[in-house]
C-alpha cells in the first residue's frame, strides 16, 4: 500500500493493459475457437476495465475533490461500474438495474 495518489497511478495501468491488450488477446482466441459463452464474457470484462480505469482517471484528477463524497455503482452480474444510474438496464450485460450495488 501506497499513498492514494500512487495506488491509483498503478491501478491506471493495470486497468489501461487489461482494457487494451488481456482481454482484446483473450477474446480474440476465444472467437478463433469459436467459443461464444468466454468471447462474451471476455468483452463484459473488457468493457467493465474500462469503465474502471475511466473512473480512476478521474480519481486521480481530482484526487482532492473526491475524497468520501462519490458513491460507485457496480453491477453483480458484469462488474461494470458506474457513478451514475440513470438508466434501464446496465450498458455492457443489459442486466436490470436493480442487480447495482452502491459502493461508497
């Protein structure tokens, strides 16, 4: 464990590299095999990275002005996550919104 700050510098890449080269290799293969169930799966979690590392970005940028007052919306089912619900059905799995936990 780090300060805030180096934790989510870390977090940053490792979100960025799962987003853009893990899981884009991963489900790659699983198409060229022909497996539907962990290409789609593949691309929830791609899709989940980057909503994560979108979010830690702006962390980061506004490391000072965060602190305590957002409350993160996660999906059960995906992972995707959020600070905003205002819609029906989650973006990437289009599970019911009400499968969200508030995470503060």
């Amino acid at each position: 464990m780090k300060s805030t700050k180096e934790n989510l510098e870390v977090s940053i890449r490792g979100e960025r590299y799962e987003r853009d080269i893990m899981y884009p290799d991963f489900y790659k293969q699983a198409r060229a095999v022909g497996n539907n169930d962990a290409f789609r799966t593949f691309n929830y979690a791609r899709e989940a990275e980057a909503e994560h590392a979108k979010l830690f970005e702006e962390a980061y940028s506004n490391l000072d002005n965060m602190r305590g007052k957002t409350t993160y919306y996660v999906c059960t089912v995906c992972g995707f996550t959020t600070t905003n619900l205002d819609f029906a059905k989650c973006h990437t799995c289009f599970s019911a919104k009400e499968k969200f936990v508030a995470v503060t």
